[in-house]
C-alpha cells in the first residue's frame, strides 16, 4: 500500500477543488468542515488527497468527504486514505465509522464493501432534497444516499 503523510489541515479553502471532487455543493462541504476535522495526504510533499471525519458521538464517526486529486487516482491513494481515516477513527475511541454515498456511486458502493463497510440504511431522497442541481453518475440520478457502516 502506497505510504502517505496524513495531517490535519486548517485553512479548508485551499483544499476545497479536491474536496469537490467527492461533493459538488460548496455549501454542504463548508457545513461538515464546520463540524468535523479536515485531513489531508501527501506524497513527497505533493497533496494528493484529503477526507474529512465528523464526530456522530463519543463512538460514532462519520467519513464525510474523501478525494483523490485526478492525476492519483487508481494508484492506490484512495485505499491509504480510507486506511489512514479507519486509523484517526480507532484513535479519538471511535468504535464505529459510517460513510454515505449515492445510490448512483457504483465505484464507491464497491470501494467501500470491498474494506470491509455494510449497508446499514438508505436515506431516501438525500441528494434531491438536498443538493439544488440534479447528479447525475453512470447514466443513473443519484437520489438517495446508502449508508454503510464499518465495526473498528
């Protein structure tokens, strides 16, 4: 697995290009920054991707954003960051990490499954309720956002 330097970053404005590259709404992006903790991965000195953890409670943890910048995507780098965010879970005491995707991120539900996530629920309607422009992935609307879960 690619080695990556993981820091916590507070000027959340540089890295906002890469951030949405995983949520189109500058808006939802700027509300979860306010409430959780901004990390980002470097590979010699070169930022290549960041995730963001929002506390849920003393337990629970929620990965609400993870990018890869485009030039290191399908290089492992997705992998290491969801490792490193696994880790900074296990240690602030989480017991639990959720991830929310749409049901139209084939990738991401796969992605996700494969380390070891279950679907735990679907919140229907999410992206269309909350988002003011339709996504559009694989030829599919994404509407409802798929909750999955993984035990740490």
């Amino acid at each position: 697995m690619i080695d990556l330097d993981i820091k916590t970053e507070e000027d959340a404005a540089r890295f906002m290009d890469l951030l949405l590259l995983a949520d189109p709404s500058p808006a939802m992006v700027l509300d979860y920054l306010a409430e959780g903790t901004l990390y980002s991965a470097r590979w010699d000195d070169v930022v290549v991707g960041v995730f963001v953890l929002v506390p849920l409670d003393d337990a629970k943890w929620e990965l609400k954003n993870i990018a890869v910048a485009e030039e290191w995507q399908g290089k492992g780098v997705g992998r290491a960051l969801l490792s490193a965010a696994i880790e900074e879970a296990r240690k602030v005491g989480g017991k639990r990490l959720d991830v929310g995707t749409g049901n139209s991120s084939l990738d991401q539900l796969a992605f996700y499954q494969k380390a070891g996530f279950r679907m735990q629920r679907i919140a229907t309607n999410y992206f269309t309720l909350n988002y003011k422009e339709p996504i559009f992935e694989n030829g599919i609307q994404c509407r409802d956002m798929v909750v999955l879960s993984l035990e740490l």
